[in-house]
C-alpha cells in the first residue's frame, strides 16, 4: 500500500520538474534516462514542445535512435513538422534501431 501512495508523489515531483523546463534553460539531470522519464511525463501532460526538447538533450547525452524516434512523434504531434520530419529520418537512419 505505501508504494502506491508514493506513486502520485514521484508523478507531481515530475510535473514540477518538467513545467520548469525550457529549451534555452539547462537541464537539471545529465542522465538520459532521466530526460527520457521526464519527456514521457510531458508528453502525458500533452506539452509535447517540452518532450522533445527534453528527448533531443537525453540523445545528445547517449546517442539513441528512439530518443530520436520520440522526439520526432513529438515534433510531430507539436505541429513543428520540419523537426519532426528531420528527427524521423536520422531514427530510420541509425543501423542500430530496434
């Protein structure tokens, strides 16, 4: 029962982390997966700017074709189709794609 309590908890620490985050501001983590749990969490709050902003960060920190990949759909779902167009291509790309 407590984990269940603690689940709401880590889910608004995120939100506040992740309303706080702008492309021209560094992010608060360096870690990938990190960026990556944060994206998810933007994306859920439908602020898809943030999440590919923050996808783009985590695949500069470890190159990744799905942080690629997200962030494309991000894009995309942003309506910056450029972006999303250029980040769907280098996924696509990448030899090592899952």
């Amino acid at each position: 029962m407590r984990r269940l309590m603690l689940v709401p908890l880590l889910v608004v620490l995120a939100w506040n982390a992740v309303s706080e985050v702008r492309a021209d501001v560094p992010p608060v983590a360096d870690d990938p997966h990190d960026l990556a749990d944060m994206a998810l969490v933007a994306r859920r709050a439908h602020d898809y700017g943030a999440a590919a902003a923050l996808l783009d960060r985590a695949h500069d920190a470890a190159p990744h074709p799905l942080y690629r990949l997200g962030a494309g759909e991000s894009y995309l779902a942003d309506g910056d189709l450029e972006r999303a167009t250029t980040r769907l291509r280098e996924a696509l790309a990448a030899p090592d794609l899952p």
